[in-house]
C-alpha cells in the first residue's frame, strides 16, 4: 500500500471530500479505544458517572466523584474525563484516515507520516482534494542541499482561497453577532461575491500580485471581505492585532511598507468607545481606508485618508483568482522572538494548506459546524480560522464584543456554536466571573485551547460546562501556520495535556546537556509543510537553526520512529521552536511555557527585551529585566519584572507596578497584566554581559513555593 502510494503520481479530483455530515442530534463514540491512564475499572466508574454528572451545577459534587471513580485524590494531572467511546456512531476524520492508510494506531500513522514525509503530504492532497491550476509534478524535493530550504509542491499553480469555496453555495459560510442589531448572515456564494468585489477593487485602485496592504482591524466581516479579496487577486496581506499601541502598528507598518492600510476609527469596549486610528496621529501612514465602528465615523480624517466606502468607487469584480506558485506569498504576520523587534513571517499557499489540514485532522471540522474562536486577523489563529472553517464547509461565527462578557456566553449558545476555541486566560475569567452562567452549551462537541499554557482545573471546568466535551490542547506557532503537538478525538482526553505530535512533523525534548529526555526544550525536526523558510526582517538561518544541537545516532523522535540524520539525501538539522514540554508517565505531554525569553501573555506571544525596552524608559529605573512564571496552581504565566532604580529613587514596589503597568498598557498592549514587581541592587549576568532570566526565574519560583 505505502510502496504504491509512493510510487503514485500526484491525482486531482473535482470532488470535494469532508467526510460524514456531523449532526448535532448524535451522540459520538469511536471503535478505538487506547487506555493509558487508571484501570479501566477507574475509567469504567468515571463513564458512569457521567450522566448524573452532566446535570450537576455543584464542582464540589464532580471532583467527589473524580475521587471515587479513579481512587485518589483529585490532583493534576488528572485522568481523562472523556473517552472516545464516548462518540457514538461518529467516525473522526483521523478514524477514516487511519483505515484508508491500513495503520492500526494513530502512533503508527505518525511514525510512517516523518518516514514518508512526501507520500503523507501527497495522500492528504489528494484527500482534501486541493485545486490546482496545474498540479504538483513534484512534493518535496531538496534543490539546495539544505533541510531547513526544502521545495514542496514543485510546479503547482494554484490559490488556496478556491479551496474555501467547495460546500454547498448556500450552505451559511459566516454568521457575525453584533454587540446591537439581529445577526447577519451570508452564504458561501454570497461570500464569494463580496471577495470578488474586494478583490476587483483593489484591482481598480492599480494593485498587482505580489504588492501588500495591510490590515489592522477587528474580526469584523469586512476584514474578513479584504483579508480573502486580498489573497483572490494575488496580493500579500500583512495583518496587525488592534490591540497593539500606535508605536508598535506604526513598526510594523514601517517593516512591511504597505501600499494601502486599512483600519477603525475605535472600538467598543464594555460600552465604552476606545480610539483606534487616533493611535497613529503622530506617524505617517501610506493611503489608508478608514472603518467606521457604528453607523458613522468617530475620527478627524487627515490627508491621505479616506472613508472606507471611497475603496470601492469604479470597480469590476474580479471574476478568476491569481494563480501562482506554492511559495507566493499571501501574508505576513508577526511574532516576538529573543529581540525587540517583532519578526515578519511571511504566509503561502503551503500555509493556509498546513491550517487547512489540521482543521481536518484534529478539529474534525465539517458542513454542519458552527466555529467560533475570539482571535482577530494580526494574531496566527484567525487567517487559520479562515482557512480551517471555510476549508471545511462550516459556518464561522464571529461576536463584535470582547469574549469575557456574558454577551459573549450568550452568543455561543445562539449561534449554536459546535466547535469553540479558547485562550486558557479567557477561561480563567469565565469561571472567576461566572460570565457563562445561564447559558446552554450542550451543542459544543469540542473546545480547542492554543496560545499559552493552560489550568486543569479551569479547563476540567470547561469540559463540565458543556456536558464533558474533549477540549484539544493545540500547540504551534505562527511560523508553522498551525501545531506541532495536539490532542485528538482517538485519545482519551485529559485537561491541559497533548496527547499526540501532528502529522508530518517530529520533535525531539532535550535537556540542558543536549540529549534527549522527557522534560526540557523542544525541538523541532523538519523538513515539513507550514514550516517558515524567509523572514523579512531576520536572519532565518540564524533565528531557527544556528547553534542547534547535532542530532547522534539512536535518537528517537515523539512516538518512536528513528531521528535520522539524513533525510532525501541532506544532512538533518534541528529547528528551534522555544517551546518547554514534559513528558508524563502515560506518555503525554504538558507545556511547561518557553524555554526562551519569549513568553506568552494572555495569549500573545512577546519577547522579554520588547517589555525591557518600554520599562527602561519609565522615569527612574536604570534596567529592567522581564520574566514569565507559572503560577504555584498551573496556568497561563504571569508577568514579574525586576528592577535596578536609578541613585535617589523610592523603593515602593507598589508604585514602580503601576508606573511600568501603564507604560506597557499604552506602548504595547492593554492585554499585558503586570503581576509582580521586584526591586534589586543588580541583574545577573553571564560572562558576555547577557542577563541571566533563566536564574531570575528559578529564583522567583523558589521564592514563591517558600511562602
């Protein structure tokens, strides 16, 4: 079977494939079955319980019956609180791909998919049935000698925004919830026509494939509109989070010199309107179009500056796609490495294919989903939305409020939303507040939790609030265009754990000392779809290979398959992610954050010298040095700074926290909580003079589990 598929030429077919329907009505069990964790028995007790459970609004009554069902305290990590038995006659994607490729597992699957990397990436083609112009006549190829500069889908022409367009032309493609105002819906034909009108516009106002415009909005149906007209006529779209300060979009601007930027005179926030362009007065700004958030515009327009209406005087729209290679590019977002400069990580048609993908596998998305995930365009999960939800034939929701309200809750329930995803922070403040309460979140049959390390406990919460669903820790980056690491519907599911690596891609955990281990640094093994190959303001090569450690002869990669070190006749590297995992007992993983001095903060990722640089210039303090840490029950990390003060200045711990809180609100994000502040007489630091965070960390830690 793997011989022939090897040795098979690359088929296309006009049929789309999504596999069964999903109805809401169904329960949803599965014919495999892997215990893992506690006796069956633990596991049988624990299933039992389960209905009785489902109606229990008292938390105390759920972990009583954890207790009694697996014998033991309620402690993380815990057992599984939802098997695949638990499906019912639903058959996962991954269940038909395991038995269409002959594997008797899901770890044999993935062992074979990093051995055959090229025929995994071929049957998954063929699978989704991708469009293409002309279709690849090679998948993978190493024309530079070099694994971190592989080829793939060698001669294809092709635009992945045609693979968004296969379901049903009436089948509702988004539906947006307005904070005021019934919801509005449009079907994929109707869509279609918007992104043709877009795309025919930018058309009329004289841009070519391959020119960018950039885009800082939120996720609003008419980003939606640009982000995708933009790609249907070849054009590279740079997209910026809007909750980023007017210095921080104005450095991007400038990283990636747009030819036309479109944004929002403000937002609503807890009915208060909060200015978005204002944020931009001091800076130049190539021609821009300006979004209203209401009815009319609340903002002063300067020169240069138009109306967004004006964008769409004297067009035709655009009736036929930009086709081109695989590595045209088709976006740019940005991510903080070590540096306090944001890199520019350019999307393809690879990528979008990547998100794609995974929505297949791991999401099980399909027609008759409801997907709604609160992101916003700058940030990876919301281009991966588009292509994962669309790509799938399902509906993707949108809310226009900020997902912490009630009116957020409420809108999961009325939308009928099926698939949500979260942000472990954003669960966090669902159960302090109890935002959810009321509301009816039985139809959910799966959460998925990406962008920083979560806590069981909120999430064991989140599972009960709608019945015991699986929630899918999802972990990657914006320079993979979807994850490395997941969990899936073919494993038992327990709170805040990985339960597998994503296909086609392997990675080695190594400790400090470089060899393999079960808690450490992770390390990616490439080559594989998704994968950065550019920046556009960094060194590549540098940021993501230099310095690796060599991979030696034994290693294994996460399920067990050998880690070469050649690969299609070139030497095998290892990639940097900066990524911190454990390795439990049961064989699955939890993250333990970055490894780096990066760090992810409400879900955003930013680096340690992005914070140092603001702090260092609040009035008064010499140097400053940013950690993340974990809090003492599990979580999403917590923001500690220290700090040297200038001669003469007052050692108030209270007032340098809001001095630095309001410097980091204003200069990068309002979504940075500030936790703690230290005051020391100096920094750490290595022989070379680089500050030592790693040891301000393990001091912090141990200074916190003392008292």
């Amino acid at each position: 079977m793997f011989q022939r598929l090897h040795d098979a030429p690359f088929r296309q077919s006009d049929k789309p494939m999504y596999g069964v329907v999903y109805d809401p009505g169904q329960l949803h069990p599965c014919k495999v079955r892997i215990p893992i964790f506690a006796t069956m028995d633990g596991a049988a007790r624990w299933l039992a319980a389960l209905p009785a459970l489902r109606e229990e609004k008292d938390f105390s009554r759920h972990i009583q019956a954890y207790e009694e069902a697996f014998q033991k305290k309620a402690t993380p990590p815990f057992e599984p609180l939802w098997y695949p038995e638990l499906l019912g006659s639903h058959q996962p994607h991954l269940q038909v791909v395991l038995q269409e490729l002959g594997h008797p597992s899901y770890e044999s699957l993935h062992r074979w998919s990093v051995e055959r990397r090229a025929d995994f990436w071929r049957y998954l083609l063929q699978r989704l049935h991708i469009p293409f112009e002309r279709p690849p006549v090679q998948i993978l190829a190493f024309p530079e000698g070099d694994i971190a500069q592989p080829r793939w889908l060698t001669g294809a022409v092709w635009n992945s925004v045609e693979a968004l367009f296969r379901a049903d032309p009436q089948n509702v493609a988004l539906v947006f919830y307005p904070i005021a105002g019934a919801p509005r819906t449009w079907t994929y034909e109707e869509l279609l026509t918007e992104v043709r009108q877009v795309a025919g516009a930018f058309r009329a106002r004289g841009l070519q494939p391959g020119q960018t415009v950039a885009l800082c909005l939120p996720m609003r149906p008419e980003a939606i509109f640009l982000y995708l007209g933009a790609l249907y006529a070849g054009i590279t779209v740079a997209t910026i989070p809007d909750s980023l300060s007017g210095e921080e979009i104005a450095a991007r601007l400038e990283i990636v010199q747009p030819q036309l930027f479109f944004t929002q005179d403000g937002l609503v926030r807890e009915g208060k309107f909060l200015p978005l362009y204002d944020r931009l007065q001091a800076y130049r700004l190539p021609r821009t179009y300006l979004l209203a958030t209401g009815e009319a515009l609340q903002a002063r327009l300067r020169n240069n500056v138009y109306p967004y209406r004006a964008f769409f005087e004297d067009l035709e729209p655009l009736t036929q796609p930009h086709r081109a290679g695989s590595y045209h590019p088709i976006g740019v977002l940005f991510s903080s490495g070590t540096t306090a400069t944001p890199k520019a990580i350019p999307w393809t048609h690879l990528t979008a294919f990547k998100a794609l993908a995974d929505g297949h596998l791991y999401h099980d998305l399909r027609p008759g989903d409801v997907v709604a995930w609160p992101t916003n365009l700058g940030w990876m999960m919301g281009p991966w939305l588009l292509f994962a939800g669309l790509g799938a034939g399902a509906t993707v929701a949108l809310y226009e409020g900020p997902p912490t309200t009630p009116g957020f809750c409420a809108f999961v329930e009325q939308a009928g939303v099926t698939v949500l995803g979260v942000v472990p922070s954003l669960v966090r403040r669902w159960v302090e507040t109890q935002a959810w309460a009321g509301q009816d979140w039985s139809r959910i049959r799966l959460f998925s939790s990406t962008g920083e390390a979560s806590n069981p406990w909120h999430m064991w919460q989140l599972m009960a609030k709608a019945g015991y669903k699986p929630i899918l820790e999802y972990c990657g980056g914006t320079e993979i265009g979807g994850g490395y690491i997941t969990s899936t519907l073919l494993h038992p599911n327990a709170p805040s754990q990985f339960s597998a690596p994503a296909l086609g891609l392997d990675f080695v955990l190594l400790s400090e000392e470089g060899q393999p281990a079960d808690e450490g640094e992770l390390f990616l093994v490439p080559p594989s779809i998704g994968l950065s190959q550019t920046l556009l303001n960094a060194d590549h090569e540098k940021v993501y290979y230099a310095d690796t450690p060599p991979i030696q002869a034994g290693w294994q990669g996460a399920t067990g398959a050998p880690i070469p070190q050649e690969y299609g006749g070139v030497p095998v590297r290892l990639r940097r992610h900066g990524d911190y995992m454990r390795r439990l007992p049961s064989g699955y993983w939890v993250s333990g954050g970055r490894a780096d001095d990066a760090m992810n903060l409400g879900g955003i990722k930013v680096s340690s010298a992005e914070i140092e640089r603001v702090v260092a210039q609040v009035a008064g303090v010499s140097e400053a040095a940013a950690i993340a840490v974990p809090p003492p029950e599990g979580g999403p990390d917590r923001l500690v700074l220290y700090l040297v003060l200038q001669e003469g200045q007052p050692r108030t711990p209270a007032l340098w926290k809001e001095a630095c809180a309001q410097a980091i609100r204003e200069k990068l994000s309002p979504l940075f909580a500030l936790h703690e502040v230290m005051l020391v007489e100096e920094l750490p630091r290595t022989a070379s003079n680089k500050v030592m965070r790693r040891l301000l960390r393990q001091r912090y830690l141990e200074q916190q589990a003392y008292s």
